[in-house]
C-alpha cells in the first residue's frame, strides 16, 4: 500500500512565544513534527479487537492505546489541546482507505458534561477536520444522540455493556441513505460496548455500510 505524504505545516505566530514541542521527540515548533508524524502514518496498524462475539463490521483502528497515539488521545481529550486534534485529523486522512460515494463520519456523541468541561467535543472536532482533508463526497452527520450521561470510564465489562444498550439514539432529523457509508467513529476502544450499541442503531435505521473507526485500542 502506497501512502502520500502531505506537508499540512504552517507557522503559527503563537508558537513564536510559547512554542509547542513534539509529544513524540520532544522538539519545539509543533505538538506533533513532521517526522514523528510520517512515522505513525507508516507504522500504523489495523487491529480488531478480539471479541467472543464479533458481530460488527469492519474495524479500522489506528494504533494501541500505550503508543504514542494513546498519549496524543489523553492530551487532546483531557486537556483540549486542538492542535493535536487536527494532527490526529490529518493521521486518520492519510491512513484510513478511501470509500466510493457518499460517505458520512458519525462521531460517538460525547457526554454534554463532558464537553462543558473541556471545552469542546473532541470525536465532532477530529470528524469535521477529517471531513474537510477528504473533500466533497465526505461530510459529518451528527445522527446520533447521547440519551445518558453515564461515565463508562473504571467500568467493568458487564457494567459497561449493560450502559451502553441504552446510551444512544437516532436524532429526531436522522436520515439514512442504505446506498451511503457511514464511518462510525470514536477515539478509544476498551471493550466494544458503546460500538455495538451505536451500529446497532445505525443498522436498525436502514443503514447498510458501516465502517468503525478507531484511533486506539485498550
């Protein structure tokens, strides 16, 4: 497989005062060089996580969650850092395989408390980055909603399968095409549970292509 390479550096005045430096060698100038970053995208993997019960479609999953990618997760996520948001766009864009028609990127909601206290949405900040590398045929459909604000974080397995029958629903405006994909994606995957939820209701509404996302695997 032939991956291209695209130089998406720009200067930013702010980093001439509080320069960033690489979560990967430790270099001032960006949260992620160049070079850190052509070697995720080379040495990227393609892991599905290994369930008793499959069941899903297709999985594409960036990396484990103890590389680097982990790590550029826990900062984006935890501390709101968007610039990592974007590297971990322009990762996925050059990584992931290309779709034929119509695809639209659904983000696993994240809990509203959540967002409140970061800041931002950090699934919906990658998605609609990622859609914007990819072009016209990509858009981002926020088609599914949070119904609870359980915190899956600590949970044991059962506990976490059991929270996530009920986490997700399809928004009042939904509307499924059977003959588009939809990349259904989040950024860690630790037991599958909210996964299978969230395609479930997907699949329930017509949806016929399904495609999961993942940037790390627990």
């Amino acid at each position: 497989m032939t991956f291209i390479v695209k130089n998406t550096t720009f200067l930013n005045p702010l980093n001439l005062i509080a320069p960033h430096s690489c979560r990967g060698c430790g270099s001032l100038g960006e949260v992620l060089c160049e070079c850190c970053k052509n070697n995720i995208i080379m040495s990227h993997g393609n892991f599905v996580p290994d369930l008793e019960e499959h069941g899903l479609p297709p999985i594409f999953v960036l990396n484990h969650r103890d590389t680097i990618i982990g790590d550029l997760v826990h900062d984006f996520k935890y501390n709101s850092t968007r610039a990592i948001g974007t590297k971990l766009a322009e990762i996925l864009d050059q990584t992931l395989p290309h779709f034929d028609g119509p695809i639209n990127i659904v983000p696993l909601p994240t809990i509203s408390r959540h967002i409140r206290e970061r800041g931002l949405d950090h699934t919906l900040f990658i998605a609609k980055r990622l859609a914007r590398l990819r072009g016209k045929n990509y858009q981002v459909a926020r088609i599914l909603e949070r119904m609870n604000n359980t915190v899956q974080v600590g949970a044991d397995r059962e506990t976490r399968l059991s929270q996530a029958e009920s986490a997700y629903a399809l928004t009042n405006n939904a509307k499924i095409d059977s003959e588009n994909t939809y990349l259904l994606f989040d950024d860690v995957w630790t037991t599958g549970a909210s996964m299978k939820a969230a395609t479930k209701k997907l699949q329930q509404a017509g949806a016929s292509k399904i495609v999961i996302v993942v940037l790390a695997q627990s």
